[in-house]
C-alpha cells in the first residue's frame, strides 16, 4: 500500500490529496504493483475516470473508463490478452487502441502510459488536449 | 549438473517409473537405460497374442528405439549388467560398458523356472518369457508337430492354446489334478479343462516330469511312472524366479527377491527395484497391475515429489488375474479357497457353462472365482479390494450388482464415478477416458488404447472401455458432439472438468499450459468457468482467482447501468426485526442511497451505491450482523419463504423455519449458476416453491422436494424429486443435490436445463435411490462448506483490502 492511498486519510472518499497538474507532461500515478495482473486501477480527473490497465505481459495501458457502447466502467472488466471487456454488456474494447472489437464500432479515448523502475506514470498533455473531445463525451 | 539414474531391465516395470518420472520431474536425471533384450521395451503380458497369431511383435512394442532417444534416454540394448559396485557407484555390463549412477534402479524381472531334469538343455526344449522363446516357438511350429507344455498355470496354459492356434497337437503336461490350482479352485479348474479338452486340448494330469528324452533334439517327456509322450517341442511353463543375482552379489537384501520397503528402496538407499525381482512384505508379484502401482510409487519417490493419497508408499497390492484365451471367460481373485471363519456362496449353471464361487469373511468379499460369466468380476473386484460391507445385498451378491431393492437397474461401468480407475493396469480413470473419447474424437478401441492406455495392458477391462466407447460416441452420439468452451480452445466444458479433477490443475496457469489454452490468460468467457471448476474440484486448495471472476463476483455487489452498485444484506427466509430496519434505514441515509427496493427473493435491495462507499455500507451492514446476500452471484441466492403453521391457518409445517435451516447451511455456496430456493409451507404454494432450482413443498405427512425450476426466460415448473417425512431429510436431500449439480453442472447451466440435459431419473438415481451416494454428495457439501461460508463483505470491508475500491490518484 502506498502511503498516499491509506495513511494520510481516514476516509475512503479523499484517498489522494488532489495533485495539481505538472508541466513535464507525465505525472506519477502510483506503482506497477498497486494494479492486480488482469485488472485495473482509475485515476480520477476532473473530466472523468481514466482506466489503467495491466495484462498477464505486465504492459500497461490507459483508456477513458467509460465505454462506447453505454458508459460501463472498463476498470471493472476482464483483461485478457490486450483486450477488456465491458462489465455491462460485454463489448471487447482494445487497449492498445481503444478501437471495439468488430462487430463491434466505437472508441474511447486512449492515453499515453509508461512504466519506469515499477512506477507507472500517465501522459497528461492529451488529457489537457482531448479536454474539449472529452466534454464533449460528457 | 543432473543427476545420474541408471536403470538394469528395460522391461515393463522399468520403463513404467521412467515413463512416470519423466511426467513428474522431467529434467531431475540423465536416464540411461540397460536392456538384456534387443529391443525398445514390449508388453510381455500380449506375447501369448502373438504367439497365437492374434497379434504382431510391432503391435505390443510399447517405446521404440527412437522413442529413447527423443526423450534423451540413452538405451543399451543387447548388454546385462554383469557387475554392480555400490562403493563406487558404477555398473558394468557384459561387454564393458561401464556406468557411474547417483541413483540405481533395479527392473531384472524374472527368470523361468527350468525343472532341473536330464535333457533341459536339448534344442526343442524353450522357456515361454520373452520374444525370442515366442519366435522359436512360431518356428517350431511350423516345422514340427507335437508340442508338450509342462505346467498347467497361467503361463502354460496360453502357450498351448498359442501353439494349438499355430496347428500343433498340444498336451499340457501339470504336476497336480486340476489346473491353475492358484487361481481356481477344484470345481472351476475342471470346467477350464473341459473347456480346453473341447478345444482341442490335450492334459496329462498329476504327472511328475522325469527326463526330457532325445538324442539331437527333443523326442518324449518321460514321467515319474516310466510313461512317455512324444514331443518335438518342450515349452517348460512351471513358474517364474525373481531374477536377483547381481543384487544379491552386490549383497543387497535378498530373500525370494530383492527386498523393498513401502518407497521401493532396497537396503541400499540409493538403489531402488521395482518389478517381478522385489520382495516386497514377503510378496512377490508377477502381474501387470501390481508393478504399475510399485512403478508409480517408486517414480514419485525418484521425483521426489509426493503423488497425493495413499498412493506416497507402496503398500502391497491385491491382484485379479484373467486368462488370455480367447473364447475362455475366467476370473479370479484374493483367496478363493476360504477356510476357518470363511463362507462361501457357490452358483453352477452347468448347462450354460457358468460358475460362480465368493468367499467371505463376516461381510466383506475376501476371494472369488468366476468362470463362464466374468462380467461381474470388476464389481467384486472392486468390493474386495476396498473391503466394502456387502451385508444389505449379501442375499443378492451372487447375482451381482443387481437391485438393491429400491428398483435400481443393474448400474453399468456409466454409473461409476468419473474418478473410479477402469484400467488398474494402467491406472485410468473413467472420466479420463471419457473426455479423451470425446476430445480426441476417437471411434476404435484401439485409438482408445493408443490414446489414453486404457486396456492396453492385461485387457481384463477391455469390455469396460468398449462399455464407454459406445455410450460416448455410439448411441448418445449428439452428445459426443461437445462444443467448445470458447475460442480459447476446442474443448468442452466437460472434457476440461475433467481434465482438472484428472490432471490435479489447481490453477489458471497450470490449467492454460496443461491443455494448450490458445490465449495465455484466456478470456471473459472462459476465465469465470475455469476459475469455477477450479475451486469446485479442489475446494480450498485452487486459488480462486479475483481476476477471473466477473465484477459482480469480484466487488460482491450488482452493478448497475451507470456504473453504481447496489447491495442486498442476506436476510434469512426473508424474515427480520426492527432493529435490522433500522440498521439498514441508518445506511441508506448515511450514504445518501437513494433507492431502496424489496426483490422477487424477499430481501432489501440498497441500490446506487458508488463503488468507494461500498466497504463503509458493508462494515455497518456487518455491524448490524449482517452478511452478504450474495444477490450477485453464481452461488445461492435467497431461500423465500411463506409464514407456515406458525401462522397461516392453513399451514402445515414450520416453512419459516425450514428456509431458515436450508440457507444458514447454504450461504456462500457457488454454484454453476445462481441458485434459488423456496418453502412453502402448504400445496397452495404461496413462496412459489415450484420455478425455483430447489423447492420445498410442506404436505401433511411430511415434505414434497422440488428441483429444476426456473422463472427466468424460459418458464419451467419443478419436477418432484421424491418425498420425505423428517426435517433433516429436506436438509440431507437439498445438501445432496446442490452438490451434484455443482459437481455435474456446467458453468452458467441452471439447474433447469441442466436437468433437461441428464434427465430427473439420472437425479433420482443419485439422490432417492443410493442412499450411500446421498449422503456422500451431502457429507462433501458439508464439508466444501467450511471454504466456501464466508461473507466476503468482511473481508473487503477491511483496511487493507479497501485500497481497491478507490481512484489510484486523483487529479485536480
């Protein structure tokens, strides 16, 4: 556990202090390890929740946690191969590309990740850039 | 550096542990292989087939030459170790060879007796052991006429029926009045030479062996009382020694044979023996079965590995033996000859040839004989190997295993369960032969043999696995036709359950590897049933995976549309209390829940809670004293029920108390699908007992057990499992048949048409009818209990584990 996750606060709802965006452009989320094997962990925006994903291969990737077919949180889904599916109604989405496996049409927006000496760190200038094309998914 | 494993005797015990230890420990030793004969290693037991023209040499080759090779074994064949140096840890053949081993094992076999007479030595005169005594039989027979075989055994007597095949006048030459005297008792050993005789057999009984007359060849036997038959072939077949000559040089503990303790060690503990060669509790073996059972016992111990169950040591072996004749039904087993303290129980159908004789002691089967009608002889096979009480159907045992008096049709080799061994040669189990059957799409015995080695040995089991070829692809062949789990894979749900219970896989990852999986983590479609077969084979010992279960199952609440969660405390029978109101009234308002709604199922649903207050509602609810409802879950689901006779005038039972009783015992259970239940407390039904996977209906003398309901999709009333009387009936009965269909059930198939798939008798058969298996199912569901009754929510709602429920990072 990190201590920023569990010792700085009581409540579960503030688990992080809020941290104001840098001007590198990639920001420290946490480490490799705070994300299971085949799962995910969100990292929570003002402009919506962005799923971190880590597979069997230990790669990491970072999609908008929101699917395209109705909104399901893709954090929740099963990750197998470079694949998630939705929790709600089983769309597979790609994570490398956030393209929905045909038949399936639609895409969530994907950001730049990175794992450096087993911390994980999240592309932010896309964040900042997609803003509108977010807002616009609100 | 690996180590050295030397092994004297590539014969079929020998190569059995190789074969075994290059499963378990493939890369612990070099294997170096020392073999007398000039060939891979052969099944000795199929050599009276090919002397009887019935088979090929190629056909009971087990490993080829190449065979070694691929598997980095080297092989010298045509050497006999002629020198063991213990001190040096080295072994020398006959031509020089020399070898330095870590590990030693000695495989030496047996040699056959030669009755020390005047004129053993003569050409014409053979032994009956290997291919070679096979082949110069075959060329006897086909330039000479008479052949006389001394020893009317096992052995014996497929050898003359061998040589009888290849057109030669046989007389079988035996030193006592009835034949295969330590397999057959008196009456049996008649039947057998009559049979014979019939063949055209011809027997010289209790007729002492002199000389072996002739001048360059054989001419006569000559007997003790100065008679005489021609003879141009002497095959002598009186018995087998065990072969421990460099053993005992090498001043290993010998007595009848090298002796050995339960781990097949000698007395040297870097050497091991297996085999026809060990003495093992002043037991020598010269059956297939037995030297399998030693040779994986001596593998696990050579792996170092333990092999679960009482299979870790040896301890001895009880054996059966079947006489290779083709057309001659004869079976025996344990001591058939009785004695003090014994019965027996003899059935003779003269005219059609059949003999029955079981010898008991109290109510257990200690031996039997069985000629003309064998079919049986596994199923006593199987009572006497497991001391098994026959006393409810001793009236009825000679007639096998016929009704136990509850209508039961005669169970077949289908009614086994999966994990009872078919093959004990080879030590297959049913369900193992099965799915290969329907994995590998087989269609001959023979593809079956190559396949899984199922009667591939001794071929005692032979119309057992026919028995299961048949009812897998020949009758129910839609059946056969499996499909797919998923894309993973192009096995079945029952091929892979199978497969876990067999193969021992405890894991996704062992499983994955274990069965080629395409994807190295599967899918969504596969991970969830895997996971399930997983920890519903190996209850507490799988690891039951949170990644491969579905996020209802992970967060143990529903997720709902816009990605909430909503929580169902589990209230027993749908009965509770002001202060449980209260207490779920308290959380809605803390959490701002902003629906609360009551279920088909009679429970309180909190629906709209965000995924980061779940463990908070969850440690209040517990605070309460509640746990989860698991409403979420392919597990139990609610046990609804009416008021019953504690109010309703019309009640008949307590059916309150009766739910109450089913789900406290129940709770936590998975389950191939979500289960429901009901009691209703009188026929008018009114907790809809009847479309649940389990419903119980109170009725004046008792209680009426509904199963395979269903009110989903597709609309199905209940079918009456039976009637009971007492309380702990309806609990043993539900127990049961939980279990079963956890057991049997495939992933995501309710109990409806799971039902519809294997039928209400097939149910019936194993929840009314066999009391036993009843209790079994219902014993081995108490017992999944102890790993399955937890309430997750406790154990999410503690510290450590709520850092999963919340953002990794937030962002401003």
């Amino acid at each position: 556990m990190t201590a920023t996750a569990t010792a700085e606060h009581s409540t579960i709802h503030a688990a992080t202090k809020p941290t104001p965006i840098e001007n590198s452009g990639w920001l420290a989320i946490g480490e490799l390890q705070q994300i299971p094997p085949l799962g995910a962990r969100v990292v929570r925006t003002m402009h919506g929740d962005v799923a971190v994903f880590r597979n069997s291969a230990d790669e990491v990737f970072a999609l908008l946690d929101r699917c395209p077919h109705k909104g399901g949180p893709l954090s929740e889904g099963i990750v197998h191969g470079r694949l998630v599916s939705c929790p709600l109604h089983a769309w597979h989405i790609q994570l490398d590309s956030g393209e929905a496996k045909a038949p399936d049409i639609g895409c969530v927006p994907k950001f730049p990740v990175k794992v450096e000496e087993g911390r994980v760190y999240l592309g932010l200038q896309p964040l900042r850039e997609s803003r509108a094309r977010l807002n616009t998914v609100d | 550096m690996k180590e050295q494993l030397v092994l004297i005797g590539n014969g079929m015990a020998g190569m059995k542990v190789i074969e075994e230890l290059l499963t378990l420990a493939p890369d612990k030793y070099d294997i170096t292989v020392f073999g007398t004969e000039p060939y891979g290693n052969y099944n000795r037991i199929l050599l009276s087939p090919v002397l009887a023209g019935e088979k090929s040499v190629a056909d009971i080759l087990i490993n080829p030459i190449d065979w070694y090779a691929d598997n980095g074994i080297r092989l010298h064949t045509g050497k006999t170790i002629v020198e063991l140096d213990r001190a040096g840890r080295r072994v020398m053949a006959n031509d020089g060879t020399e070898c330095r081993y870590d590990r030693l094992l000695i495989a030496t076999g047996s040699d056959p007796f030669i009755i020390p007479v005047p004129g053993k030595e003569l050409p014409g005169v053979v032994s009956y052991r290997d291919i070679g005594d096979v082949e110069r039989m075959l060329t006897a027979s086909r330039e000479h006429k008479n052949a006389v075989v001394i020893g009317g055994g096992l052995l014996g007597l497929e050898a003359a029926y061998g040589l009888h095949k290849q057109g030669m006048t046989v007389t079988v030459v035996h030193l006592l009045p009835t034949l295969m005297e330590r397999q057959l008792d008196e009456v049996a050993g008649r039947l057998l030479q009559h049979s014979l005789a019939l063949r055209g057999l011809k027997f010289v009984m209790a007729k002492q062996t002199s000389a072996i007359v002739g001048d360059a060849r054989v001419e006569a036997v000559r007997f003790a009382d100065g008679s005489e038959i021609a003879a141009d072939l002497v095959v002598m077949a009186v018995g087998i020694r065990p072969n421990m000559a460099l053993a005992k040089s090498a001043g290993l503990l010998c007595e009848r044979g090298v002796v050995v303790s339960d781990s097949l060690q000698t007395s040297d503990t870097a050497i091991f023996a297996v085999g026809e060669c060990v003495q093992h509790r002043g037991q020598c073996y010269g059956l297939v079965a037995p030297l399998y059972e030693q040779a994986r016992v001596c593998a696990a111990h050579l792996a170092a590995v333990g092999v679960p169950g009482s299979d870790r040591f040896y301890e001895g072996s009880v054996t059966s033996t079947k006489l290779k004749v083709t057309g001659v039904e004869l079976f025996s087993a344990g001591d058939f000859q009785g004695g003090d303290g014994c019965d027996s129980m003899v059935y003779q159908d003269a005219a059609a040839g059949v003999y029955k004789k079981l010898v008991l002691r109290g109510d257990t089967v200690i031996g039997a004989v069985l000629y003309g009608d064998v079919a049986d002889g596994a199923w006593y096979f199987r009572l006497l190997r497991d001391h098994a009480s026959v006393a409810a159907i001793r009236d009825s045992l000679l007639f096998g295993p016929v009704a136990d008096g509850e209508g039961n049709s005669k169970p077949s080799v289908l009614d086994w369960p999966d994990n009872q061994a078919v093959c004990d040669c080879n030590g297959v189990c049913k369900g193992s032969i099965v799915a290969t059957i329907r994995s590998k799409g087989l269609q001959t015995l023979d593809a079956v043999r190559a396949h899984t080695k199922a009667s591939a040995s001794c071929g005692a089991c032979t119309p057992l696995v026919e028995q299961l070829l048949q009812m897998t692809v020949g009758a129910d062949y839609h059946a056969a036709v499996s499909t797919p789990i998923c894309g993973c894979t192009e096995l079945s749900h029952d091929t892979v359950r199978e497969a876990v219970r067999c193969q021992q896989l405890k894991s996704l990852s062992q499983l994955f590897k274990a069965l080629h999986w395409r994807n190295p983590d599967g899918c969504d479609k596969c991970r969830p049933a895997l996971n399930f077969y997983l920890i519903a084979a190996w209850p507490g010992e799988a690891v039951d995976d949170t990644q491969a279960r579905f996020v209802n199952e992970r967060i143990h609440a529903n997720i709902q549309k816009d990605g909430t969660y909503s929580v169902v405390p589990r209230m027993w029978g749908g009965v509770t209390n002001p202060r449980e109101l209260r207490a779920i009234a308290d959380v809605a308002d803390k959490f701002k829940i902003r629906t609360v709604k009551v279920t088909g199922g009679q429970r309180i649903d909190l629906l709209g809670v965000k995924k980061e207050d779940l463990p908070g509602v969850w440690s209040d609810l517990n605070a309460a004293g509640f746990v989860s409802g698991h409403a979420y879950g392919k597990s139990l689901r609610t046990v609804k029920t009416c008021v019953g006779s504690e109010w309703c005038r019309f009640g008949t039972q307590d059916s309150t108390g009766m739910g109450i009783r089913l789900e406290k015992l129940t709770w936590g259970a998975w389950t191939p699908h979500k289960f429901k239940m009901a009691v209703s407390g009188c026929p008018r039904n009114c907790a809809e007992a009847t479309i649940k996977d389990f419903g119980v209906i109170a009725i004046d003398s008792g209680w009426e057990l509904h199963v395979g309901g269903n009110g989903g999709i597709k609309l199905r009333g209940t079918e009456v499992l039976c009637r009971v009387t007492t309380a702990d009936e309806v609990e043993e009965y539900c127990l049961a048949f939980m279990q079963l269909y956890r057991e049997e059930g495939r992933y995501l198939e309710r109990t409806a048409p799971w039902l519809e798939r294997v039928g209400l008798d097939y149910v019936q058969q194993h929840i009314v009818h066999r009391s036993a298996r009843r209790l079994e199912l219902a014993q081995r569901f108490r017992d999944e209990q102890r790993h399955f009754q937890k309430d997750p929510w406790a154990e999410l709602a503690q510290a450590d584990a709520r850092e999963r429920f919340i953002p990794i990072k937030e962002l401003s």
